[in-house]
C-alpha cells in the first residue's frame, strides 16, 4: 500500500508535495470537491468559523483537510491540504477514480501496491488533472529533506549567503533564530523572497522544530541531523509547477528543478559572480537534475475573471466609499469616468472577446 509520499533521490535526499490548495471554478456546493477527492461528507465537521474571506469550513475528522465554501459571489469553493494530509487523499482519490494500471499490482492480501517511480507520474498526476479540469491550484509547497548525506548544516549555509557565495533570482535573504533561553536554540530558519511574493523559499532546521514538538510532548528526541528546503509556489507559478508534473515530470525533478533554477552555490573563483564556477557540494545536491523555470506569459483576462478579481479585492473599500457618502454614487461614476479614458489596449480587447461571446 501507499505509505507516505516521499520520494527519494539517488543521492539520499527526500522530497515531498508539502501542501496543496486549489479552488474548484464550476460549483459552489462543498461535496463536489469532496466527492471529486474520494471522501464522503461524514468523514468531514463543520467547524465554528470560515477562513479567508469564506464564511464556512468544513474540516476532516482526522487529517488536516480544509474545504472553504459560501463564500462573495465569484469565490466558489476552496480546499487546503497539509503535507501530513497528502497520502490520504491520494489513497482516496484513486479508490474512486482509477483502475489498475501497469505500474501497480494487486498483493495476495487484495491491496494495491506501487512502483514508487510511478507515483507521481499516475495518481497525483491525475489528481492534478482533475483539479485543473474543474478549477485552479492557488498554492504548492513542495519540501526537499536532507536527513541522510547532510549537504549543509544551518552555520554553513549562513557562511555562504552573509559571504555572497550564491547566485540567486532572489534580491535579498535573511534569517530568524529562535532560543528558548540564552544557551538553547530550538529554530533556526533562512528564507529567501517574500511571504506576498508567488516563490518564496525557507530553509530551516527541521531537527530542532520537531524536537521543540517532542520535548514537550515527553517523546524520544530526533537524534539524526535534518535540514529542510521548502519552496511555496502561489497562483501562476503554483499552476506551471503542476503543469510540468501533469505532463510527466516527477515531482523529484520539478522541486529541485526549481531550486536550481532561483539559487546556485557557488565558488568565489571570479570578480563577477556569474561567471563563478558551481560548488561541488551544490552540484552533487541538485543531482544533474535540470533546472525547471516557472515563467509564464500573462495571458490576457477575461470579463469574468475582472469581475471576481473586483468583487474579491474591491468590492468592501468601495462600499465603504459609498456608504460614508451616504449612498451618493458620484465617486463610482467619476471612477469609471477616469477608467474609461485610461483604457489600455488590453481593456479593448477583453470588451471585444466580451461582447463576441455575447453577441
């Protein structure tokens, strides 16, 4: 059977989907997307609150499963899926809609086993078809564990970045340490972009958060060293990085793909740092694998799309706007005024599509 979802790397690191969010564009009724992931409405409770603008949340009764509904016009329904929570999707997803396939094979005890190569490439894949079929993925963590070989500890990456041995996409970097008192650290984390940015990666000591966990809960102590790599991905950046994983690339080569692609380690053999030859170490971790890009051209919006985007953004200041002027639309008016004779091309061309498909 399925057990986890971690998929290994020839050189002993382990890479896992660490979180999955995604909004379903065509039903605004919650059991669509518990019926698409396999689940029935009992294996859910609804919670006492919404989040994130939707004023319900059902929530799983074991796994950290969120589905958001009744929502503004245009929001529909949402779903949030930790890490811990990914495997048993999977499972369930492919109990209701795959059959067996040449990369899995019934044990003598009537279960379904799996060729760990084929995994990605089948059920989560298919997983990801099925979103895209109905909706959008919003957010994709993907994690890179280094529990075995230990590339770098946390010290030696604070040497290479306050020295400026990196290359990177990034424009700046920094660092959180935590100490419980002043002779005990239990976090210790770098991060590189922005929380609001679409690509943001943290790099952090995985040994001390869990340990902070298992101290407290009275349980053995994680004794082997443990840095984790997370990458968190938003909106279109989110959507190339599954894009390449529904076209058949493993979710091994998109995570380091990508990390390639925004950071490389290097060696301060040159004045400019471009021309600087690639850190042995930083080659052996990334494995050969290619770098993976994630740019993609804007496409232009539709009348649709604007409207939502309006109503989840704007649509409360300009209330307010109203009602502070006690319900006179004069401010409204004069807006769509200015709007007008600011049109950009791009403005023509959605009113255009707009009123062909209308008309």
């Amino acid at each position: 059977m399925l057990k986890g979802h971690d998929f290994q790397q020839s050189n002993g690191l382990s890479i896992r989907v660490d979180w999955l969010s995604f909004t379903i564009l065509d039903s605004t009724l919650p059991n669509s997307i518990i019926s698409m992931l396999g689940y029935s409405l009992s294996d859910f409770r609804e919670c006492s609150h919404g989040l994130h603008g939707y004023h319900k949340q059902l929530r799983h009764v074991i796994y950290p499963i969120s589905i958001l509904y009744d929502g503004l016009d245009g929001m529909f329904i949402h779903a949030d899926i930790s890490g811990s929570a990914i495997h048993d999707v999977i499972e369930h997803f492919h109990n209701k809609h795959s059959t067996l396939n040449k990369h899995s094979t019934l044990t003598p005890f009537g279960t379904t086993a799996y060729e760990t190569s084929s995994f990605t490439s089948t059920v989560f894949s298919d997983l990801l078809q099925e979103i895209h079929a109905h909706g959008q993925v919003t957010r994709l963590d993907l994690a890179i564990d280094d529990m075995t070989t230990q590339f770098y500890t946390m010290p030696e990456l604070h040497s290479v970045f306050s020295s400026g041995h990196y290359v990177s996409k990034f424009r700046k970097w920094k660092e959180y340490i935590k100490y419980e008192d002043a002779n005990r650290c239990t976090g210790y984390t770098i991060y590189l972009g922005s929380r609001e940015s679409s690509v943001m990666f943290r790099i952090y000591d995985k040994q001390l958060e869990q340990n902070e966990k298992l101290v407290k809960e009275g349980k053995s102590p994680i004794l082997h060293p443990w840095v984790r790599w997370e990458m968190e991905l938003k909106q279109e950046r989110a959507q190339e990085a599954c894009k390449r994983m529904m076209q058949g690339s493993s979710v091994n080569e998109v995570a380091i793909g990508i990390l390639s692609n925004y950071l490389r380690i290097i060696e301060p053999d040159n004045e400019r740092k471009s021309r600087c030859s690639t850190s042995s170490k930083w080659e052996s971790f990334i494995d050969g694998i290619s770098k993976v890009s994630l740019y993609c051209a804007s496409e232009p919006k539709t009348l649709e799309e604007t409207k939502s985007w309006l109503m989840r953004q704007v649509a409360s200041s300009l209330a307010a706007v109203v009602v502070s002027d006690a319900g006179d639309l004069s401010f409204i008016q004069n807006l769509v005024d200015s709007g007008i004779r600011r049109f950009s091309l791009r403005h023509i061309n959605m009113i255009e599509r707009a009123c062909a498909v209308g008309g």
